[in-house]
C-alpha cells in the first residue's frame, strides 16, 4: 500500500510518471513519496500534468524533475538518468550559466527571466547550441521555507538558427544594384556569408577557370593557412562533406570547425562555375535544415556569378554589333566610291561606242541601249548608297545657294512630262513665281523631285501627277500629289523609314530598293526643311514640302538646272511602261531542243536577256511579264520548266509556285526561281513554297543554264524515281496505302491486295471503305473502324487495331500505322499508311482475356449458382449476345434453366429455344455447334447446353467456335470445382449441426442453427434440449467467442459437458457453476454465454438461469411479450466464486419461448434491446403459426440482406407441446384416448364448451377410424395428434382403413357424426388415401 | 379401461345416466333405454342425462328411436351437441 500511495505522485505523469516512480527515492535525501511533503507532491502533480516543458528542483540537492514534454524537448540522452539527481550533476555544462540564476531565486525569492539564452547543452553525445527561454521560480515548503526552483521553459533553438540563416539568404538575395560584374557579386556575396560566422565560421569560393581552380573569394578565414580542398566531386556537381583537423579559423565560436562542405556553384545546363567551401559550425549536426542552407547560399552565389556573366556576354555583343555598324557604313562609303569609277570607264566608252554605231546594226545597237539603260541605273543607285553613307557619317554637307524654287521645281517636272504622258496620265505644274530665293543644295534638290516623281508614276494608274510651288507665311510650299493607290494607314508611320516597302501595293514595278522616300527626308531635312505625307487609300497621296524663304532678290536662272543625272531617272521609269517592245535580236539561237521554257519578269530588259540566253541554248522560250500571266500560260501549255522572278507586281514569284502546285496540272513542272535577295533564308523560303531551285542575281549566263539543264533533267528523272518507288512499295511484307485528306484510298500495294482482296483496279476507295464492318450486323465493330478513321484523318500520326472483312466476307483484323505528310510535288497532305494482318494475334489475346475473365468468374462466386450466373455474363460480354442460356438436362422432369437475363424456366422458352436446346444435347461433348451456336459440357447434375444467342445477322465464325469450346471446357472444369466446394459446405454444416444439437427434439420444440453468411463461416453458437429422469426437459442456448473450426470444439465439449452436468444436477444455476469450473479449463471456453433452463412441459414451470446471455422471450397468445431476464450472471468463467442466481417463471398455455444467441439480434450502429424489439414483433406476428412455421419466419425476418455476420442458433417451445397418441383400433380404448385428449386441452388452457366441442368431434372421428380399423382385420392402429396455436387447436386423427362414405340410410348415427363434427369445429378436412383416412380438425379457442 | 356408465333409475319414469356415452357403451344405453321405457309404459320417460359428460353419435343414435316418448335433462356441457342432433327441443338444461 505504501508503495501504492507514494506511486500516485506520478500519475499522470505519463512515461515520465512511470520512470520516476522507479528511482530509488530513498537513495535521495527527498527519501520515498510517502514521506514527502505536501508542498513537493502538490509541485510535482503539478508538473507532471502540465503539456508545457517544464522541470524542477527540490531540496538541498536539488534534485531534478522533469516533465514529458520537457523530456521530449530538450532532455535528449540524459533521460531517464537525469531523474532524481542532482540539477546540478543533470546540468553540469552548463550550470556556470544556469547555477547562479538558480542561487538568486533560492536566495531571494525572486523569479528569473532569460530570452532565448544560448547554452552548450550536451544532450545528443557532444556540445550542442541551442538556445532556451525560460524563468525560474520558487518553490516552497510546507513552512514557507525557499527549498526549490521551477523551471517553465521554451527551448528555441530552431526557430533562432532558423531565423539567422534565413537573414543570411534574406542579405544575399538583397542586392540592391540589378547587375554587377561577376568580382563584384562574389564580393558582395563575401560580405553577406561574412556576417554569419556562427552557421559558416569560414567560407572559400572557387572558380573553374579551364582546367585551374582559382580562389575566387573567402570569408573568415584571416590569414590562416588552408588545407587543399578535393574539386573533384564539386566539378561533377556534387556535393562532398571533408573531415577537417588542425588549427583552422573558428568564426563566432570558441574552436574550429570539424567539418566543411564542398557544394557546387552549379550553372543550368552546363558544369558547375566552381563551388563553395564552408567550415560547419561544430555545435550543429549537419541535418537537412542545415545542409540545405548551405546550398541555397551557394546557390545564390551561382546564380549570381551566371547572371553577371550573362551581362558581360550581352555588353560585349552590344558593342560589336556597334562596331559591325560602324565598320557597314564605311564599307557603304568606300564601295560606292569604288563603283563609281569602272562605271565612269563604262559609261564612258559606251557613249563613245552608242554614237559610233547610231544607225547602224541594229541588234548591236540595241545591246547598247540595255547596257547605257543599266549602267545609268546602277550609277544612280551608287549615288543614292553614297548620299547615304554620306548623311550616315555626317559627311553630307548642303552646297547653299540662293535658288528660284518655282523656276527649278517647274523644270524638273517638266523632264518627267514625257514619261507621264506615255503612261497615259497627266502632268500638272503649277509653279507661280516666289517672293524671295530660297537658299538650297541644287543637286539635292533634283534628287528630292525626281525621287517624288518616280515614286508618283510607279504607284499611279489612273488620273495624273501634280507638283505646284506656293507661299505659307514665310515658307515655300512644294507639293507633289498623285492619283494613285495609296498608301494603307497602317503603313503611313513607316513611309519615309529606310528599306520600307509596303507588300502587295499595285505597283509599274517591283524594283527599287525602299531607300528612295527616306532619301527625299534626308535631303529636305539636311536645308532646314521639312516634308509630310498625305494619302488616302485607294485615292492618292500628296508630299508636302515645306522650305525657309529667305529675303532677298530671286536669282535669275543660271545655265541649265537639270543634270545629266536625272536621265537615269527618266530612263528608268520608262522601262516600267508597255510598248517598249522586247528585244528579241542578238545572240544566235543554239541547236534546237525539245525543252520549252516560260520566263516571268517584270524588267522588260532582264525578261529579254534571259530569253535570249535561253534561245541561245536551243530552248523554246515565253516570256511574260509578271506572275499572273505565267500562271495562265503555265496552265494553257505546260512547259518543261518556270523561270521566274521573286519579286513582280500582282503575283510573286513565291505565289506563282504556291498556285502551280495547287493545281494538279503544274503540280509537277519545275520552277527555277531568280531573285535579288542573297542569303539562306530567301533561298528556303523560296524551296518551301515548292521551288526546285534558286538562283541569285546577278549570275553568270553559264549557271543559269545549267541549273535550267539540270532542273529539266531532274523533272525526267522523276518519273525513273516514281517507277522505283513503286517497286519499293510493291516489295513491301506490309500492306501499304496513300489516302487523299478527305479518306479516300488512291494508291495501294500488293500485299494490300493480298491482305483485304481489293484490288488497284478499285481506286480509289471512298470512305466508307467496302471493308468496313457492315453497320447493321455489327454495329459495334463498325463504330470501332469509324472512330479509327476519325484518328486517320484528324490527327498527323497515329496506329490502331480493327476489325476488317476480306473481300470474301471473312473477318480479319489490322494493326494500322499511319502518317501525315506533304507531297513534295502538290505541297498537298496526304496519309502514308501501312497495316498487316493480326488476326491471330487479336484472337489469341481475346481467347486469353476470356480464360481470364471467366477465371475471375469462377473464383469470386461463392455457389454453384453464383458461378454459373458470372460465366454466361462473361461469355455475353465476349460476344455481346443478346442472351446466353445454360440448360442442365438432369435428373428432375424439367431442365434446369439459367440465363443472363430475368429469371426464366424450361417452360417459359419459346418452342424455337427449346428446339434449338434440345438439338444442342444431342451433339457430343464439347463440341461446338456453329448452327445453334451452342455446345454441351458436363455439368455436376448432368449434361449441360450453353446457348449463345447473337444478335441477328451476326456470324459464328470458326475463331468463335474455338473459343467457346476453350471456354466451355474451362467453364466445366469450374463448375465440378464449385460443386465439390458446395459439398463441402454442406458437409461442414452437417458436421456443426451433428455437434450442435440433439437428433430427437421433444415435442412441441422448434430449433434453427445458421452460420455467418460472409464469409460463410460455422461459429460457437449451440442449442441443445436434455430430457431429463422426471419428465421434465433441459433447455439450452449457448454461445462460445469467436468462429471456425476452433469455436466449434470449444462448442461441442461445452454441450456436452452441460448436458452432463444437466443431468446431474437438473438444477440450471448449479449446471451453469459446475460448468464455470469446467470453462476454465478448456481454452477458448472462457466468456462463453448460456441460457440454462430447466422446464416441466407438463405445467410449464421454467426455471431458469443465465451466464451473461441476452434474455429469453415469451409471447402469450394475446400478444404480450415477457423478457426472462432474472437469473442473470456473468459469462462463463469470470469471477468463479459467487453463487449464480436462478429465477422461475410459469410459461401460460399457448405462449411461446424463444431462446436464441446475440448473432440473431445484434447489428452494427444499433443497440441490442432494438434487435430485441424487433425480434419480439416478429414473434407476436408469428404467434398463430405452427412452430417449425414461426422457426423459418423468424430466422429470415431477422437476418439482413446479405445474411447474417455472426452465427445464430434458435430454440422455440409452445407450450404446451403438441398432444401425439398412437392406439388400437378398439373401442374400448376411446375413453383413455378422450382423458388423456383432456388433460392437454386443460393445459392449453381451453375453456370447457370447446374442449367438449373438441373432445366430441375428436371422438367421432375416432370412431370413424375404429369402424375402419375393424373392417381391414383386426390389428388397426389410430393415432392422434394435436397441437395448439395462439389462438387456434389443430387435431389429426389418422388410420390406415378407407373413410367410409356417409350412408344414413343404412347406418345413419355415422352421418350424424360427420354433421357434429363439421358443426363442432371450424374446418374439417378428410384425406382419403391407398394408406389410410385423415380428419384433421381446426377450430378457434375463443378469448 | 372402458368407458364407465352407470344407470340409476327414479321411480317408473326417470332414467338416469352417469359417467360418457360412446361407442363403447352406446349399447348398453339403448338397453338401458328400452327397458325403461318399458317400466314408463305410455308416461314420457325423463332421461337425465345431468351426470353424463360426454355423449357422441352413437349414444345420440340410442336416443332417437325413443324421441316421441322422452324429454331429456342434460347438463351445458352436452347442449351443443344435443342441439346439434336436433334433440334441443326435447331437452331441458340443468347445470
């Protein structure tokens, strides 16, 4: 008891509590918690409950206590050793830090309070930092006396290092200057690693340099000399952890690290940028929190060094993209110059040579003219370039002079008069003298009207061209308008930048270089003018220009305005206009080929030029000018190949591929394209568009002609190319296919053939495909193949398996593989496909899935029946069958009859099924009829059919019948399995039932034994009935824990021994204490439940006793309900030595009892006595019924829909029990036969009129019998039976004679006895019978 | 053990019967009854069957030859019967 009470202390106190009571507190000088004061065990209960980390101090030692959750905290090793002992011993480390606070609170009574103090806590093996919040307090004696300390502490140290080295990463990602040079950002990151020397005493960045590592940065490591680190795991990129020793730096601790990690300063997508070294704190295991640390802080650095080395990378190529600018312009400057001078030597000579063959050969004059017209224009393209890099490097300076404007604007239009005139347009100039000179740059300004001109007649179609000179206040106003298409708005910001050319305008020509408007800005800018634009789409535009006049007289005209220059201008211009014939003389034609040529180009001398060199190589030529004449030619006369242009008015060179590939025609005429444009990307864009080839200007005459050769050689191999292909695809072992985008099949190879018996000659084959499954017979299969063909013509790629029929109607099935493609030729998309035939393969895998689907099936069910039912829906599913049928043709008049669809008999079929069955039972075993589609197996209960009814117009191929035999088999083998499974259930249930329960039962009783529905399992639960020496009757109910094979041992002896002692003692509470001893012998038997009764059937008299069983239930014949719950005890076993009680209770006539286990009431989330209820109601509703009857009712009105979880067994008496005599057929014996008839009617509680009643009629019917009895010899036996309902007495009276029929005349007190008996009672029936006459009687017992 | 019926007779005109009447004894009533009548002469016998607990057809079958000629005495138990066979009216109930 002692030990006890001092135990209690630590209640409560969890683990902790429990250790504590351990030590050996007598060693202590607190001595045993018995003794201990109250004040020490109020601090200590208090402690112990509280959740929050606290320890204590108590005596003059100082003893330590400690709680669960300081234990869990901060204790660590020290637990459970710390308990009991010194505080001083238990925190020796750091008592330097910890004692003296401690002191002022013992001496002063004052609490202590200390904020997350660092201390060295050796809790884990090794000096540990961590840091702590927590307050003293003091704790007194009973007396009042200072005699401990209570500590309520916070231990911290996770959220303070958290907190440090969450600023470090905060510091390091602070940079506040966005971009740095990588020696900056190592510096700054140096400086950030530097202040946290607690997490990293010291840190060293290196670099890879090449094949060299260089020190790169370093923190705290002060002049101390460094060990060489290994760079190897770090160049991998991986981390590596280096054991340190020797005199290294410490940082903010008092000794150097242990240990320092390598981490990589890793660079996305390439090797690491060096690593990081850094010294580990030593007061810190190296966990996760930690580690991770470690990398993001070398993270950042990486990411820094990589983001300073990217802006380098940008800077560097900034400035050399300035550089290449710089170097372009000088490049510009000094090419133009150096045009300028062999241009100078030919147009030199050429005039010379122009007017030396004037009127002469013409052929020769006209290759002239080409030569004058071009080297004019490159003269003024040179010119252009110059004035540009000119104004580029500032270099362009403005010659000023005081100029007439209108004089000189009017006479540079008028240059362009005869252009504009054969154009068909108008020149309108309206040049009014000015006030004042303007002070201009005489040759820019040429260059600023001609520009405007040119530009005018190129985009002018209709109308005219109008310049006119005016004032605006003190500026001259120079407008050149036009009628031409305009320029789009979106285009107006762009007018006058450099290179712009609007796409797709009408325009004379496509040539110009877009510098020509960016120009005219220039100049009118370098003479302090400016220079707007006006247009409207589709209308005209209108150039405005706005220049300073000056004051001043107007100069008068000085020697002509206009330069020579502006006749390249002019020039130029009319080589846009028509009737500027070309000119077909000069080169001689060469031998004559079969090879025409059409040429596209809008430069009237370019178009004559290559027809020319093309004659000359014997080629027939047409030229046309532009891309939408070609495409016409191309279209009326095929040619054997297409020289075009890129850049044309209307159509495009890149648009005349594009349509000559659309159109089926041209699809395959090669094109050689010409452009002005070099580079890669021209030349791609130009092969995309479906170029065979292309050729860049200027080109030699000899390239361009072999290329032409070469390409009109290709177009003939091709068709070589194609007949090898053919037989490519001809050797292919898979079929292979081309479909059109909108499915149609148009080309095929032979093994297609092969495969689905369409043939070439068949193409092309629209969707549908004739080998679509046909949609009405399989609707299924042909939805597979149209989902198929969604796939083929939606998506790029693809495969599929489905379900085809041959020519000849038979089934296949393909694995198809297809592609989306471009033909090359057509630019169109088609679909390259290819399948071959997996007809075997798909049904080898179908006949598996179906073993395996059946398999399933088998195994899951758990009867015969339930098996069946799973195999014909697996067997339906397969075949999609509209219904499968199983008849088993065994022993019993009609065949069995199972199917997948509602519940159906032999005689519910229609005559044709049963036809079609019967044929099906006549074929051998296991042979699969393809007609009925059916088979026959062997079925447990005799021969079986399997019937597979398809939907209509579906075939029964050859493949099908395979597998339904395979199946059928299978299906066989299972069904014996089940079978025997079956049997062998009901052997084990027999084998309970044998065990459980006597063979005879006394009159008048009903029992019922059920086992665990799921899983199907035999249990502990028994009933038994003893007849006992003196006419009275033992009744048992009983239940032993738990299920199988072992329970219903236990079971068996308990019955047993129970009925023994039963017979010993006819005694229920001493049976039930005998058999408590015996319990606790047999293992298992412990806690088993009995219902004990001893029960006299004469007069009802029960006695009765209970171990732990619920109670039993009588329901009187007017409904009420009483619950024998007296006589209770414990279960079986428990607690041996107290006397069981024992109760008696008088069973009324006609009442009924029930005795049952728990298994019958007891429901998950339901309380027993509501399971009692309803057991009550059930027996009330049965209680007119016979008792086997009631028995039935209630064993199925109480069990749940999927049977019951537990084992339930059941006994029903109705007392009293039914009345049974068996007697001569003498009439002497009636009178004992009466008495004795009167005795149980007494005991059914009858009242006297209906026992007369019964007794009368009852006696008649005997009489009857007797009569017979004497007639059929003279050993006659009768017997009579009685039994008793709640409201109801039911007699049989028996013989083995014939009933005699009724003939008053001849013996009329017979009749009579008929006429009292139907009078007498409710219901009389006669049986008559080959074995003998019934009466049975039935009347109501009133009350 | 048959079935036990004794016969007491007061004066020449009451016959009375005690113990059941079946068929084991239904002869030895149509005995008694005849000789009874024959001691009653042309007077209406009274058969009190007031000590007879059980009668069935083979004991009414005695009395029906005699019906013009008796009134009967019964106790409740046997009223239905007697009711049922007709004989109600000949028959006075007396507990």
């Amino acid at each position: 008891m002692g030990m006890a009470a001092g135990g209690d202390v630590f209640a409560g106190g969890g683990d902790v509590g429990r250790q504590l009571a351990e030590v050996a507190w007598e060693q202590t000088p607190l001595g045993p918690p018995r003794a201990w004061p109250q004040s020490l065990r109020t601090a200590v209960s208090i402690l112990l409950s509280s959740r929050f980390p606290m320890w204590m101090a108590w005596g003059p030692q100082l003893t330590f206590f400690c709680n669960d959750a300081y234990r869990r905290d901060t204790l660590g090793r020290k637990y459970p050793w710390a308990l009991g002992r010194p505080a001083g011993e238990v925190w020796a480390e750091i008592w330097a830090d910890i004692g003296p606070r401690i002191e002022t609170v013992l001496s002063t009574g004052q609490a202590t309070w200390d904020e997350a103090l660092l201390l060295f806590v050796e809790r884990s093996g090794y000096p540990e930092e961590s840091y702590h919040t927590f307050s003293y307090s003091p704790l007194r004696a009973d007396d009042g006396v200072l005699v401990g300390m209570l500590c309520v502490v916070s231990e911290e140290t996770e959220r303070v290092i958290g907190e440090r080295r969450m600023a470090t990463l905060r510091d390091l990602g602070s940079d506040p200057s966005a971009i740095r040079t990588e020696h900056q950002v190592l510096a700054f990151a140096a400086a950030q690693l530097g202040r946290n020397r607690r997490d990293l005493p010291f840190t060293m960045t290196y670099l890879f340099d090449g094949d060299t590592v260089r020190l790169a940065a370093s923190t705290g490591v002060d002049g101390h000399e460094m060990p060489p680190w290994p760079a190897g795991e770090p160049a991998r990129g991986e981390t590596a952890l280096v054991e340190l020793t020797g005199d290294l730096p410490a940082g903010d601790w008092p000794e150097p690290p242990t240990q320092a990690l390598l981490v990589p300063l890793l660079r996305q997508g390439g090797a690491p940028y060096g690593f990081m070294v850094a010294g580990l704190n030593r007061y810190r295991v190296l966990d996760e929190a930690y580690r991770g640390f470690v990398e993001l802080a070398a993270g950042h650095m990486a990411a820094g060094i990589g983001s300073a080395r990217n802006y380098e990378t940008q800077q560097r190529r900034a400035e050399e993209l300035a550089e290449l600018d710089r170097a372009k312009t000088a490049f510009f400057s000094n090419v133009s110059h150096e045009f300028r001078t062999p241009l100078t030597l030919i147009m030199g000579p050429l005039e010379e040579l122009r007017s030396r063959w004037a009127g002469q050969d013409d052929a020769v004059r006209a290759e002239l003219e080409v030569i004058h017209r071009n080297g004019l224009r490159l003269g003024k393209l040179v010119n252009t370039l110059l004035d540009f890099s000119r104004i580029e490097a500032g270099r362009m300076r403005a010659h000023d002079e005081p100029v007439d404007l209108a004089a000189a604007t009017a006479e540079l239009a008028s240059v362009f008069r005869s252009a504009v005139e054969r154009a068909g347009l108008r020149l309108q100039v309206d040049c009014p003298p000015l006030p004042g000179p303007v002070h201009l740059d005489r040759g820019m300004w040429e260059k600023v009207i001609l520009n405007l001109l040119s530009n005018a007649l190129k985009f002018t179609f209709d109308g005219g061209v109008r310049v006119t000179v005016g004032q605006d206040g003190d500026q001259a106003v120079v407008t050149v308008a036009d009628t031409g298409i305009g320029v789009p708005p979106e285009e107006m910001p762009w007018l006058f930048e450099r290179f712009h050319r609007i796409e797709n305008a009408r325009s004379r020509s496509n040539e110009g270089s877009g510098i020509g408007l960016a120009l005219v800005k220039e100049l009118v800018e370098l003479q302090d003018g400016s220079i707007t634009a006006d247009s409207t789409f589709g209308v005209g535009t209108t150039f405005t220009i706005r220049l300073p006049l000056r004051a001043g007289r107007v100069p008068a005209a000085a020697g002509p305005v206009v330069s020579t220059g502006a006749d390249s201008y002019v020039q130029e211009v009319l080589r846009w206009l028509p009737g500027d014939a070309d000119t077909e003389a000069g080169m001689p034609a060469g031998p004559p080929s079969d090879v025409r040529v059409l040429v596209a180009d809008d430069n009237a001398d370019m178009r004559g030029y290559l027809t020319r060199l093309l004659r000359s190589a014997g080629h027939e030529v047409h030229a046309v000018g532009d891309g939408r004449h070609a495409l016409d030619e191309a279209r009326a006369r095929t040619p054997d190949l297409i020289v075009s242009d890129v850049m044309m008015p209307g159509m495009d060179g890149l648009e005349l591929v594009s349509a000559l590939r659309a159109d089926p025609r041209t699809a395959g005429t090669p094109v050689l394209l010409l452009s002005a444009r070099a580079g890669p990307e021209a030349s791609i864009e130009g092969l995309e568009a479906g170029a065979d080839d292309y050729l860049v200007k200027p080109f030699s005459a000899a390239e361009l002609l072999a290329r032409v050769r070469a390409n009109v050689e290709l177009a003939r191999l091709r068709n070589h190319h194609a007949r090898w292909r053919t037989a490519l695809i001809d050797s292919l072992q898979e079929a292979f296919f081309v479909c059109a985008e909108d499915g149609a099949v148009i080309e095929i190879n032979p093994t297609f053939t092969d495969i689905l018996g369409y043939g070439p000659e068949g193409l092309p084959y629209r969707p549908v495909h004739p080998w679509w499954p046909d949609p009405v017979e399989e609707p299924q299969r042909h939805q597979e193949v149209a989902d198929a063909f969604t796939l083929l013509v939606g998506q790029t790629r693809g495969s599929y398996t489905i379900p085809v029929t041959h020519r000849d109607g038979h089934r296949l099935w393909v694995a198809a593989a297809f592609n989306r493609v471009r033909e090359p030729e057509t630019g169109r998309h088609v679909i390259v496909g290819t399948f071959r035939d997996v007809t075997a393969e798909h049904y080898a895998v179908q006949r598996d899935s179906a073993l395996a689907a059946l398999s399933v099936h088998l195994s899951e069910a758990e009867s015969l029946t339930g098996a069946m039912r799973g195999a014909l829906s697996s067997l339906q599913d397969l075949w999609q069958a509209t219904e499968v049928y199983a008849v088993v043709f065994g022993d019993s008049d009609l065949p069995a009859v199972t199917t997948t669809g509602p519940g159906t008999s032999w005689a519910a079929l229609t005559e044709r099924q049963r036809h079609t069955l019967t044929v099906l039972r006549g074929k051998p075993l296991l042979t699969p009829v393809a007609e009925q589609t059916g088979i026959t197996l062997e079925h447990p209960d005799g021969t079986m059919v399997l019937h597979v009814e398809l939907a209509e117009k579906r075939s029964f191929t050859e493949q099908d019948q395979t597998l339904l035999a395979l199946l059928a088999g299978r299906l066989g083998q299972g069904l014996h399995r089940m079978h025997q499974i079956d049997q062998q259930r009901e052997t084990a249930l027999e084998l309970q039932r044998a065990i459980l329960g006597p063979a005879r039962l006394p009159a008048g009783f009903a029992v019922r034994y059920a086992p665990a529905t799921r899983p199907l399992k035999v249990g502990g639960d028994w009933y038994d009935t003893i007849p006992l020496g003196d006419d009275r009757i033992g009744i048992v109910v009983g239940d032993c824990v738990g299920h199988g094979l072992a329970a219903a041992a236990v079971m068996g002896q308990l019955r047993s021994a129970c009925r023994a002692l039963l017979l010993q003692n006819t005694d229920p509470a001493h049976t039930l204490t005998a058999l408590d001893r015996f319990a606790v012998q047999l293992p298992g038997a412990l806690c088993a439940t009995v219902f004990c009764g001893v029960l006299d059937p004469a007069t009802g008299d029960l006695t009765y006793s209970s171990a732990g069983h619920p109670p039993a239930i009588v329901t009187h014949p007017d409904g009420a309900t009483d619950l024998l719950d007296q006589g209770r005890s414990r279960p079986l076993g428990v607690r041996l030595r107290a006397p069981r009680p024992e109760a008696h209770y008088l069973v009324p006539a006609r009442a009924t009892l029930l005795l049952y286990t728990d298994g019958l009431v007891e429901r998950r989330r339901q309380p027993l006595t509501t399971g009692i209820d309803r057991l009550a109601d059930t027996m009330r509703e049965g209680r007119a019924d016979g008792i086997e009857e009631l028995a039935t009712d209630v064993m199925s009105g109480m069990a749940a829909d999927a049977g019951y979880d537990d084992d339930v067994a059941l006994l029903l008496y109705r007392h009293p029990g039914p009345l049974e005599i068996d007697f001569a057929a003498e009439p002497t014996t009636l009178y004992s036969v009466r008495s004795t008839l009167r005795g149980w009617l007494a005991r059914c509680g009858v009242d006297p009129t209906t026992t007369q009643n019964v007794l009368v009629a009852a006696g008649e019917a005997c009489a009857n019998a007797i009569e017979h009895g004497h007639r059929h010899g003279p050993a006659g036996k009768i017997r009579l039976w009685a039994s008793a309902t709640a409201g109801h007495l039911h007699l049989t009276i028996t013989d083995s004679g014939r009933w005699k029929t009724p003939q008053p005349a001849a013996n009329p007190h017979r009749g009579r006895g008929l006429t009292l008996m139907r009078a007498l009672m409710g219901e009389v029936t006669v049986t008559t019978g080959a074995a003998g006459t019934t009466i049975a009687l039935q009347t109501r017992i009133p009350g | 053990m048959s079935t036990p019926l004794t016969f007491t007779t007061g004066g020449t005109d009451v016959l009375a019967a005690a113990g059941e009447i079946d068929m084991s004894n239904a002869a030895t009533f149509a005995a008694a009854l005849r000789e009874a009548r024959q001691t009653a002469g042309t007077a209406v016998l009274t058969v009190d069957l007031t000590g007879v607990d059980y009668i069935d057809s083979a004991g009414l079958a005695a009395l029906f030859p005699h019906v013009e000629h008796v009134r009967v005495v019964a106790n409740p138990l046997l009223a239905p019967v007697l009711t049922i066979a007709g004989l109600d009216e000949l028959t006075t109930i007396r507990e």
